[in-house]
C-alpha cells in the first residue's frame, strides 16, 4: 500500500520527527501535527537544525487535538494518520488527571468523530501506545505458571521488599517477556489514557471498516528527546544531572529493569506497519525484547559522560512504579519482519554523542518533586530532609 501524504500528530515529538524522516526518505509527504508543547519544546521551540523541516516533503500545521476545527484542517489532506500526540509524564498524570483524559482520550475520540462523520481519504490508522498497559506485566511462578502480579503496595516497599510476588501463592517469580495477549493492568492515569486509546481506535477503525495497527512502546530512548521535560525520559535526566557534575541517584536497589528501545528502531517498526497490510488489525510490541537495570543504564552512561562519580543506590521508590518489564517482540517479527538493529551500548554512545552538542538544561527535578510530594504522591518524604531523595523518583521509567 502507498500513501500520498501521511498526517503524523505529535509530528514535531521525538519519536514524531523520526517516523517523519524515514517516511521523507521514502519521497513520502508528511503533516507534522502539533502544538508545541512548552514542557517539552521549551517557550520558544528551535528547530534550526532539523533537516526534516527544510524537505519539501514535510509541513508543520500548529494545532490541538482537543480542537475539531484543527482535525478539519488537516484530516482532509491526507490518506493515513499516525497518531502519537499525548501527554505522557507517569506522575504527572496522577494529578493532572482531566489533562490527560481530554488530551489522550478525547483527542482520539475528535479523531475519530472526524472520519465517522466526514468524507476523507483516510485507508490507515496506526496509534502509538505504551507498555504501561501491561502494569505489572507477565512473570513465571515454579509452582503456578505466568501470573500477572499486580501493582506493589506501599507496605512492602517501605521495607524494601523490590520483588513482586506470585499472586495465587506468594511464592517468589521471576519476570518473563510480555506478550500482547497478558493481562492489562495500568496503574496510572496516563496508562488508563492509553489503554482508553486502544479500545477507540480499535472499536472504531473497525467499524469503520479502516485498517488500524496499535503499537505498544516500551521506553523509548535516543538522539533527539527532550532534554527540558522533567517527568519522563529517566535518560535525558541522568544526562542532564552527569553534565551538571551532579551525583544520579538510583531508587529501590538499582536492580528494577526496562526494555530500552532505540528511537531509529521505532520508526522502522512504524513505518513498516503503515506500508504492509499484514499488521492491520493487529496490537504488536516494539522494543529490545531485553530487560535492562536501571543501575546497568546508569554506569552506562556515566562512562559516556566520563565522570568519576558512582550512581547513589538511594532505596527510595514510588508508588505505582514498575519493577520489570520487557517485550515479547514474537508476534511484531511475525506480522511485519521487524527485529531490532540498535543495541544499548550502541544506542546510548549516539545519544550521548548528541546530548553533548545541546546546551546544558537546568535540573528541573526539583519543580517536578515539589509538585508531586506536594500531592502525596512520593510516600514519606516528610522524613528526608531537602528534595535530593526524591529527585530520581520524579523520574518516569
């Protein structure tokens, strides 16, 4: 299938601009939908150096998913949509609740409102969504099989007790790669936002007899992201306090694990699902398929950033959070041949590489915790002194 010109809202995002310039390789014509959001682009955004916006394959329109006229606007332009504009920050969503819900969900719906009601040209849809609907995700228990723990409670981790364990007998389990078919569990408000995305688009695409492939993300890393949101991107927040001369500090015992993906590796994922009908109607994960600790990513780095400094274990935590989690990519390299060509090491030295010709961000973490701990949504955090021990748990992972 090829399409003439292909609406990506979130466009100017970081995992936006990428999808655009793989598709702008391909001579395809791309709409860069979105609204420049301050938290992430800064008060006056600068993309002096973004080669992508001097092709004359690629458009910018500045408009509001929330906004139908915005969708008339350019829904009629184009034959395909890929949808990643949301609000994405984990704890901000906890108390910006009503942000997220009209901006996530009901973005979707005006979306979808839009092709229900009006002639287009729409023959794809694909939605970028996030592993954080999986919760916990999936684990293996010697005497019970794959159990989906849910989320840990506030009494086990304030006495360090990191590992869940197995529901049905509480015995100890050991984390397994996450299929599309586990259990969904989210445990924020952004994950219900998203797990609310994928029944829209999948309800609707379908009644609409439109072709629609959901994607599932895992942590999405790379040259690019923002280095100025203090809510997610754990990455761009330990690269940040490493150029300040500031010590990482590393919540829990270091040991909780990601499946860090590479940016490049995202797109092609995207891309391939936009021009093959064989995920079409299909929920697939993008990731390594690799669980990394978060103390692994964090020496990493500071090797890249070359500092002396070792990264604090602090045993500090955050409701809601993770301990593992990592794709099962089976059904992906089934549908769309897709395997992952960028490895961590590999992927970090490009994103330090990058980072290093930004300019130095303040750390902003500090406006990120007061906002939180002044919600009570950082437990105990009246008995530290200063904001230090809650920098790295305002960072989304």
């Amino acid at each position: 299938m090829e399409f003439a010109k292909v609406l990506i809202t979130g466009g100017l995002g970081f995992i936006g601009r990428v999808i655009a310039a793989q598709l702008v390789a391909r001579k395809c014509r791309v709409l860069l939908f979105d609204n420049l959001s301050v938290q992430i682009h800064g008060a006056i955004p600068d993309f002096t150096s973004a080669a992508l916006l001097h092709s004359a394959y690629a458009e910018v329109f500045r408009g509001d998913v929330n906004k139908p006229n915005h969708w008339a606007a350019v829904l009629n332009q184009v034959d395909a949509v890929i949808h990643l504009a949301a609000n994405t920050g984990t704890a901000q969503s906890m108390y910006e609740i009503s942000q997220y819900v009209d901006t996530n969900i009901g973005g979707t719906a005006m979306l979808l409102d839009y092709l229900a009601n009006h002639k287009h040209k729409v023959k794809k849809v694909i939605l970028g969504s996030s592993r954080a609907v999986y919760g916990e995700g999936a684990y293996r228990c010697p005497a019970c099989g794959v159990v989906y723990p849910s989320a840990r409670s506030q009494e086990t981790l304030e006495v360090g007790q990191w590992e869940p364990v197995c529901p049905g007998c509480h015995c100890q389990i050991d984390v397994v790669a996450t299929a599309e078919d586990a259990k969904t569990d989210p445990a924020s408000v952004y994950a219900v936002s998203k797990l609310a995305q994928e029944h829209l688009v999948r309800v609707g695409a379908r009644a609409l007899g439109i072709p629609a492939v959901i994607f599932r993300f895992q942590n999405v890393y790379g040259e690019g992201q923002s280095l100025r949101n203090p809510y997610t991107g754990i990455l761009s927040i330990f690269s940040t306090q490493l150029r300040l001369g500031k010590t990482v500090r590393v919540y829990e015992d270091g040991r909780e694990t990601r499946d860090f993906v590479h940016v490049s590796d995202v797109g092609r994922a995207v891309v391939a699902g936009l021009f093959s009908d064989k995920g079409d109607g299909v929920t697939l994960n993008v990731g390594s398929g690799k669980p990394t600790s978060i103390k692994r990513v964090a020496d990493l780095l500071g090797e890249r950033f070359s500092t002396k400094l070792e990264p604090l274990i602090s045993g500090e935590y955050r409701l809601g959070d993770i301990r593992h989690g990592y794709a099962d990519l089976s059904a992906v390299h089934s549908h769309l041949h897709f395997v992952p060509q960028v490895d961590l090491e590999q992927g970090l030295t490009r994103f330090a590489d990058w980072v290093k010709t930004q300019p130095v961000e303040p750390d902003r973490l500090d406006q990120a915790v007061a906002e939180l701990t002044s919600r009570g949504l950082m437990p105990g955090e009246a008995t530290h002194s200063g904001g230090d021990h809650a920098r790295a748990k305002a960072a989304s992972v």
